[in-house]
C-alpha cells in the first residue's frame, strides 16, 4: 500500500462528498514534510482520529483503508519507539 496515494484518494473523495470532518483531522498534518518521527506520529493520531471520531462519515472501503493505514504507519514507527 503507498501510503501517499492512498492519502491523496481518501482526501479526493472526501472533498467530493464534502466529508468535512475527516478533512478537518487530516489536513492539519498532510499534506506536510515527514523528515522527523514526531511528524510521522502526528500523521498517525490523525489517521486514527479519522478511524476513531468520523467512521459515520467513512464509506465501508474507506474504513479499510484507513485502519490500514494506521497498520502501516504503527509497523513503521515500531522502531522508533525502541
């Protein structure tokens, strides 16, 4: 999964639906430079604030994709946490 792609999708259709709230939690932090761990946690809180705060406003596709997403970026930064 391309994490990028799939972020750039997700905001499309929501910017179709006007699906407010999930932009709102995202777009504080993407798009945005990923150089540093803190900015790739902050990047996953909001992932899983999408997950979390707005799945009535997720289709059932778009739930998948953003739990994996939230996957991806935990497996990612498992080592950052050592």
């Amino acid at each position: 999964m391309d994490l990028f792609r799939t972020l750039d999708t997700l905001i499309d259709h929501w910017c179709e639906r006007r699906a407010l709230r999930p932009l709102q939690r995202l777009l504080r932090v993407y798009p945005g430079v990923f150089a540093h761990a803190d900015q790739r946690f902050a990047l996953l809180d909001a992932l899983k604030d999408v997950r979390d705060l707005c799945r009535k406003d997720l289709t059932a596709e778009e739930c998948v994709w953003v739990g994996q997403l939230c996957r991806l970026m935990e497996e990612a930064l498992g080592g950052a946490l050592r």
